[in-house]
C-alpha cells in the first residue's frame, strides 16, 4: 500500500459502523472501483467487508465502478491527513442511504452518460449505458440517411435527466431537438443539465405526442417506462421514480401509445427509435408495421439482448 495510511471509519458486513483499520483510501478505492470493472476476485474479496456496503450487493451494477466517487463525496480524499470527524460522519451518512438501495449517482449526484456527466438526483431515472445504443443508432441517422435535412426537427419522448436528447444534440448541434416529459420535475432536472453542459433544447411538458400536438419530426427517440407493474425487479429500482419505471399492467402501454400516434407526428420518411425491454421486441415490431412502418430494424445491447427497434414511416 502506498501513500500514509489515514484512519478510516467504515461499516463493516452487518451494516454497523466499525473502527476497520488504517485504510489508504485513494488506493482501496481505485483497487475497489478496478475490481469492479475488471470483476478481480481477490481484490473484490480484499475489499468485501466496505464493498458490500457502498456495493450493496446490488443488481444495480451500474454503481459499482463509481465507488471511489463515494469517497471523494465524503471528502476522503486527502490520505496523508488523519480522517476527519465530518468526513467520516458525510460516509456514514452516504453509506446509510446506499444501504436503503439509493444508487450511488443519487449519492454522489451525477452519472457519466455518452461522454456527459449529467447531474441526477430522485426526480429522474438513473440514465443507464444500454441507453447508449439508441442514442448511436440516432445519430447513425441523422449523419446518414438524414444528412441532407439542415436542421432536422428531433424529438426525445420522456426525457428524464435530458440523457438521450442531450447526447444527441452535442454529437449533431446542427438539430432542433425537443425533450418532453410529462413530469415538470424531471424536465427541470433537464434543463439544468442542458444550461451546465451549454446544450441548446427545447422542453415541452405533457403526455408523450401531446406535448408536442401539431409538430412533425424527422426522428423521434424514446426510452419509455416498460416494465410490467407487478414485474419482480421493481422491488431493486426503488428509489427511482416509478412512472419512469412503469407503463402499467404488461408493461408495453406506453411504448404502445407512442407507436399508434407516431404516424401523424412524424415527417414522411421521419424515423421512429424505441428502447424496450428484452422480451418486447416482436411486440415493438409488431406494432410498428400495423402502423406502415417499414425498414424496420433492431439493436441488441452490450448484453447482446434485442432491446432498441426502430423503422421508418
Ligand atoms: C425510462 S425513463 C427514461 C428517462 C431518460 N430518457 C433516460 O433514458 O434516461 C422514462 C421517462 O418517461 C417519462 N414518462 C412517463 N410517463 C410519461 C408520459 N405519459 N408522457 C411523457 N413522459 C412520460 C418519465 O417521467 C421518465 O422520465
């Protein structure tokens, strides 16, 4: 272990706050979030006893490779000073909310997406990187097929921290890009990531297509709420907002409603993008072509699950 040792206060595996020992921190930590990334089983082991608290043995393992952001929220950064009261009691704090199942971005207050760190707090979805696909299969578009459009009219449906709408407007700075949200909260959220990244979008409140009533787009993008109400995994995403979660009772309602009213929102030839889940893609594609989409395509995620499908009007 390199560097002066500074002493560290963390919980150990029952959750109670425990003297450990002296702990390097900015070490543990970069060997805490290499283990993740790398899945190290001896450094995973090593680190276990804190691990498993800012971990939490999550299935949310979007967290994990941000641990050593924890610390450094805490104020554990200088490791040649002995801890400070106020730091230790900043992790005991944060390290209890994580303990409730927060994800880690709502702790440390921001979460990398598309090369953009955007601010995210529990009036939004976490942005996840699967998300990621649509956003490059959007710009795909609009620097191929839609190249020749000056100023395409683009819209993100649901926007929540602003993530999709965003990444897409720094790649193509050249679109007018609409976000929309039915909750105010979330679009405010968006806003502010907008201001502090310097993006220019437009935020429309309302109700998927109602919010932008009268307008047609060359591209629309979605990633709607499309697990099924009663679907187990809800019970881990907690502490995200639930209409971010969840369309209803089969979980398609959503993606559904966007689908049956795309046609008289879209130019001709304008392009429809949708995020689903793993097992809804036929359904996707499905509705799609009982609404005259044609080239209909699809794009697995980085688990090579089909979860992106999209056409053309
Ligand atoms: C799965 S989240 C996606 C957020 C963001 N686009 C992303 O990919 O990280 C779904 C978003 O749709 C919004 N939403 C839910 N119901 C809606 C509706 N009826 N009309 C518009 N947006 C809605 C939620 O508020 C939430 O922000």
């Amino acid at each position: 272990m390199t560097g002066t040792p500074i002493e560290a206060v963390i919980f150990d595996w029952g959750g109670t706050l425990t003297p450990w020992h002296t702990v390097d921190f900015a070490e543990e930590a970069r060997v805490l979030a290499a283990a993740a990334v790398d899945a190290d089983e001896d450094a995973h082991q090593r680190l276990a006893a804190a691990g498993d608290v800012v971990w939490g043995r999550s299935r949310d393992h979007h967290t994990s490779a941000t641990v050593a952001d924890l610390f450094v929220e805490a104020g554990l950064t200088h490791d040649e000073s002995l801890l400070e009261p106020a730091a230790s009691a900043a992790f005991e704090a944060l390290a209890s909310r994580r303990l409730t199942g927060e994800p880690l971005a709502y702790l440390v207050g921001t979460r990398e997406f598309h090369g953009l760190s955007l601010q995210v707090d529990a009036r939004v979805l976490v942005p996840r990187p699967d998300t990621e696909v649509l956003v490059d299969w959007g710009i795909e578009l609009l620097r191929g097929e839609l190249a020749g459009i000056a100023a395409p009219e683009v819209v993100d449906l649901g926007t929540g921290s602003g993530a999709i709408a965003l990444a897409v407007s720094r790649a193509q700075p050249r679109c007018r890009m609409t976000a929309t949200d039915v909750s105010a909260a979330a679009l405010a959220v968006a806003r502010v990531n907008a201001e502090r990244l310097g993006l220019s979008i437009e935020t429309a409140c309302g109700s998927w297509w109602s919010a932008v009533q009268g307008r047609r787009f060359a591209l629309a993008l979605s990633n709607p709420p499309y697990i099924a109400a009663r679907d187990d995994h809800l019970e881990a995403l907690r502490a995200e907002p639930l209409s971010a979660l969840t369309p209803g009772t089969t979980g398609l309602e959503a993606l559904l409603e966007i689908i049956a009213n795309a046609p008289a929102q879209l130019l001709s030839d304008g392009w429809l993008l949708l995020e689903h889940g793993f097992d809804q893609a036929d359904a996707v594609r499905a509705a799609l072509q009982v609404q005259g989409f044609k080239r209909i395509g699809m794009r697995r995620d980085l688990a090579g699950l089909p979860r992106c499908t999209g056409g053309q009007l």
